[in-house]
C-alpha cells in the first residue's frame, strides 16, 4: 500500500543499499504494562513508561548469506529469526548439504538494545509494586533512550521461546517483551494535556490579586499551618528557569528543600501530599536507599552482560526527589549526591561503561534532629548531623517546632476534628462543609485553597509556558542583603551562607513570579525570596540570636508581608507576653483564661513605634472588619480577644 501512495516511498524501495522504515505513533488505546496479556500477542500496542535499564548496543543478523565451504558457491539471502531454525538445505552448485560459512560481505546486520520499561510511579496504586517489560529497540531507536525517561512507546508485543527458564523448570516457557516500532521521550512534566477551557480558567485564576496566598494554601490544606514549609514546597513545584553560562556552564533551576523538626509535625505528610500532586515524582526513604538506589547502578542483566539501571534521583529526571529520613543515611549513600544535587548529572565510571546520567530534579528531604527533638539553644550544626557541604546544596531550610500555645493548639484540635468529619466516607453534604469556628488570623491563612486537579494543570502549565525574565532585578539590594546576612552567618552560627545563595535567591524570585504567572521578574518577587530565605536563616539560630536578627533585618520583611498581617503578628505577640506574665504570676503556674488577657493601647502604640511603623494604617487597622471580629476595644482603652 505505502508503494503505491508514496512514490518516494517507490524510489527508495527499489535501491537495495536504502531502507526506509515506517513508524506508527499516536495510538488511541493505551495499555498499561501490567495488563498485558495473551490477546494482546503480536499486536500493536501502546504503552507509556519508565526507562529503568539500558543495556550495550550489540549487533544481530538481520539477513544472512552463505557460501559452500567445499565449492565456495553463494547461497542466500535467508532471513533470520530468533523462532524459527535455519535450514540452507543443498548447495545448488555440488549438492552438498554442508558445511556452510558465512559470507560476511553480503550479511546484513543490525544494532539492537534492550531496556527495561518500568510501570512510572505516579500510575501505580498504593501497595502494589511497578511491574516492568523488556523492550527491543532496533535502528536509528538505539541509543535514543536513557535511564530515567519517560517513554511513550508503540511497539509489537511478542513472544520468544526462553531456552534458560525452560532448562531450570522443565517447563515449555515463552518470555515476552515489545518490539518497539516508535519511542517518544517525555521531555518534561510539559506531556499533560491542558484543554482550552482549562487555559482559560488557569489564566483567569492567574488574576486574583491573591493568587500567590491562594496557591500556598492549596499545598497540603489538610495540613494546618506550616506557611514557611508549604511556601517552600510551592516554590520547589514551581522551579526556577534553567541556565547556561557563556563557558557552557549549566545552572541549575530547581529548588532543594530541607525540613527538619520535632517528631509528629507532618514532615513526612508532605511529601506524601508531593508526590501524590506533582505529575512526576519519586519516594524514597533513607534508611531504605543506598548510593546506587538514588543515583545510578551498573549490574548485570540475564544474559551476563553489562548494562546501567538509574536510581531513584535519575528517574525523578524533570521531577522531584523525596527522600524521608534523610538524617539516617550512611555519610557515603548522602556524599554520593553532591553531584546531583548541584551540577543535576550522575557520572558513572564501572565495569567499562563510562556514563553521565541526568538528574534534573528538584529534592526534599526530611530529617529528624539528631537528639530526638530540636534544641532551640544549640546551633543548627548541632542538632543536626548534615555537613556543610550539603546543607549548602540546599535552596530553602525549614526547622518545625512542638511549640506549647494555647490558642494555636485549639486551633489545631479544632482543624483536626473537622478534617475527619469533613473525610468521611459517609458524610452528608453539609457536614462536607464543616469548618473550625476559630480561624486563623492572618490574611495568607483564610485564602481559599484551589482545586487540587486544577492546581495539578496549573503547576504544569506555569512551568512549561512561563519563563520569567530578570531584566527588573534590584541587584543593588539583594547584593546588600546578601552581604549583610552572610556577616551575620560567620558572627552568629546557623545555616552556612554561600554564594549558591544568590542563585537560591534569584530562582525563588523566578518561582514567585511563576505562581502568578508572570514573564518577568519584580521587586515584589525579590521581597518574597529574600524573606523566604531569611525566614529559612533565622529558623536555624539560636532562640536568643533569632529576635534580634528579626529587628536588624526587619526593613527586607515588611514589604513581602500584608500590612494587616503585620498589625496582627504584634498583637498576637503582645497578648502572648501578657499571657505568659500572668501565668508566671499565679499560684502554680495555672494557665489564664483568653477573655482574661488584655493589652492596653499604649503598649501597641509603642510596639508599632519600635517596629517604624505608618500610625495612620495602624488607625486604619484599628477601624477595619478583621480587627473588630477578633478583638474588642474596652471603656479603658484596653484590647481584649473575641472568644
């Protein structure tokens, strides 16, 4: 049919030395590995996966050709096949039936490689393991595939009689695997289809003024608030823009996060939340992963040969890394990721296979400090058994701790009761809606989350579509700010402070920009990057070093802040003051009653003075809904909580 449509297709054909090979891809029907079964047998068949082995490139005999060893007459072509023997029967020339030796001038061969298609993470139900397939790649197809890859594949599915299997069990057994006949790389998380109405609600959503609070609160919103790790874990999903030097230097646009804190405060929640939201993603554990397991292993295959398996960082290729239990890893497993961490390669030198792999993922990691809880008097070095080396490989760092306050804990108790109503599986409509009677204050903490499906589309659409500019950079103030904080790194302790900080800084700008999908880079996103980096520093002090570095580096905060916020954090501050001295006062230390605790307006005046605040939005704050439904003013000019 193809010669008598195509005359091209005619010219080639009849030219011995040309072959042209015709490839089918854009399948309807997609199957999944694990239901590949008999009626599928020598069929074409589409299927979408993981790259996880890829052996050496051998050669085959695709057509053979012999000459008669006693008159050395040709005999030929015989085509060769892997199920069928090859009987040459007679030499034509002296009637001989043997022996025959190959003529290798005339033998045609062809390259061949296998790889192993592993079933991709996120398609895989919980509990069950990835199932994988063997893939024979023949042609301009060898060495289009890395470990790592996501493949969409059409290929035959076939049968080949196992000669190894059948001898250990005595059985009749066929192996079976795809021979591929078209191979697409998934270049990025870009492969998810976005329908026109879907861009159209995306943009729109784009243009809420509180678009960037919204997304954050989209990030695990049964989780209750944690705003500095759900910030950094919506800017890790959002990415920065990756670069190249003038010297081909490759930077990296991915963001590492590192959370650590007390035990029961959701850590490990969050990665769950990560890698059931973000279209590719890969899980991994510390103790449960070696050096090879996250980057790249060299092992042999059934038939004895060499080939290079990825690990789990080489699958997470144009994804995120998770890696629980960070701390538990051998210091050898961790030092073997420094590579990939920074340069986003993994260099393989084993076996006679000399490889560099790709590792453009984004990681958080988890860890535990090392003394069971985190010690708010010690260095951030002390509680935690990292090196420096790789503690400055990472972007944002996130200390949580089991902090006892009243009001934050009812809130909590309040958040988790209604999450459980709210979940369960025969709960009515309006208990579906339940919320906690007490809300959270700050303006960030009452944006209404977005739909996680939607957000899914707009996670993919921002990274793939929106590549911000830096054109607008203030470089004088973050050079400023990084001199200012890297002095206080060397006198105080804490984080260590590099110049890949400026880099970490300059790509959470390209991150908050992309959250509200814009092309290019404002001053309003350098204020977001600098407090999320400061925030990250100041967590890592000591408690008595944290206050002060919060008033010298206050002038680099406020504008990243909502005015209202800012007015509400003194408050909230003010009133846990006075709570603590009434408490400090009472006979055994008995904790006092919220509608007993007030301040007096002479104290907030004074407080909004220290912080260089505007006293005529401090009056308007004072006249606003958000203050009157939280606190009331009494005859006394005293402040006291709504209860």
């Amino acid at each position: 049919e193809a010669v008598a449509k195509f005359e091209t297709y005619r010219q080639l054909k009849d030219q011995e030395e040309n072959e042209l090979k015709v490839s089918l891809h854009g399948f309807p029907i997609k199957e999944p590995i694990r239901e590949l079964c008999t009626k599928h047998m020598s069929k074409l068949i589409y299927v979408v996966g993981v790259a996880t082995k890829r052996t050496n490139v051998f050669n085959e005999v695709k057509r053979l050709y012999l000459r008669c060893a006693k008159c050395n007459y040709p005999s030929g072509p015989f085509d060769v096949a892997e199920e069928k023997d090859l009987k040459p029967g007679s030499c034509i020339e002296c009637q001989s039936k043997g022996p025959w030796k190959v003529d290798r001038q005339k033998t045609l061969y062809q390259n061949f490689q296998k790889v192993t298609l592993q079933e991709s993470p996120s398609s895989v139900e919980p509990g069950k393991m990835p199932r994988s397939k063997e893939v024979i790649l023949t042609g301009d197809q060898v060495d289009t595939v890395r470990p790592g890859d996501e493949l969409y594949l059409t290929g035959v599915y076939k049968c080949r009689h196992d000669a190894a299997t059948n001898a250990r069990t005595c059985f009749p057994v066929y192996r079976t695997l795809i021979e591929a006949v078209h191979v697409h790389r998934k270049g990025d998380v870009n492969f998810m289809q976005i329908t026109d109405d879907q861009q159209q609600e995306i943009l729109a959503l784009a243009k809420e003024p509180n678009i960037r609070e919204r997304f954050i609160a989209s990030m695990a919103p049964s989780i209750y608030g944690m705003w500095h790790v759900k910030t950094a874990i919506a800017m890790a999903m959002m990415g920065g823009r990756r670069k190249e030097t003038a010297g081909k230097h490759r930077i990296r646009g991915d963001i590492n996060c590192l959370i650590v804190g007390d035990p029961g405060l959701a850590k490990s929640q969050f990665l769950k939340y990560v890698e059931s939201t973000f279209p590719r993603a890969v899980y991994t554990t510390g103790k449960g992963a070696s050096a090879v397991g996250l980057t790249a292993a060299v092992q042999r295959d059934e038939h004895g040969d060499w080939c290079l398996e990825g690990g789990a960082m080489v699958l997470a290729d144009n994804g995120i890394c998770l890696i629980d239990e960070f701390d538990k890893m051998n210091d050898q497993d961790r030092t073997s990721i420094h590579e990939a961490m920074e340069q986003q390669t993994i260099s393989i030198s084993k076996a006679g296979i000399v490889a560099t792999l790709q590792a453009r993922c984004s990681v958080i990691a988890v860890a535990n400090p090392t003394e069971g809880r985190y010690d708010p008097q010690r260095t951030f070095a002390q509680n935690v058994n990292l090196s420096d080396p790789i503690l400055s490989r990472f972007d944002v760092l996130c200390v949580l701790r089991d902090e006892s306050d009243s009001l934050q804990d009812q809130r909590l108790a309040e958040h988790v009761v209604c999450s459980h109503i709210r979940s369960h599986p025969e709960a009515s409509p309006d208990e579906k809606q339940t919320q906690p009677r007490s809300k959270n204050n700050t303006a960030a903490a009452q944006a209404k989350p977005i739909d996680q499906d939607l957000l899914q589309k707009y996670i993919v659409y921002a990274r793939t579509r929106i590549n911000p500019t830096m054109n607008d950079l203030d470089q004088e103030k973050l050079a400023s700010f990084y001199a200012d904080i890297r002095a206080e790194a060397f006198r105080s302790g804490g984080a260590p402070m590099t110049a890949r900080h400026i880099d970490s800084i300059v790509r959470l700008s390209e991150a908050s920009a992309r959250m509200e999908l814009r092309q290019h880079v404002t001053a309003r996103d350098l204020d977001n990057a600098i407090s999320v980096m400061l925030e990250s520093f100041i967590q890592s002090q000591k408690h008595q070093v944290a206050e002060e570095l919060r008033q010298k580096f206050k002038r680099y905060v406020p504008k990243s802040t909502p005015v209202s916020d800012q007015f509400m954090s003194i408050l909230q501050k003010l009133f846990k003051e006075k709570s603590e001295q009434m408490r400090v006062s009472r006979p055994g230390a008995a904790e006092p009653d919220a509608a007993e605790v007030s301040v007096t307006m002479a104290d907030v005046a004074a407080q909004i003075e220290r912080n260089d605040m505007d006293m005529d939005k401090a009056h308007e704050f004072l006249q606003s809904e958000r203050f009157s439904s939280n606190f009331r003013v009494s005859e006394g000019e005293r402040i006291y909580r709504t209860v």
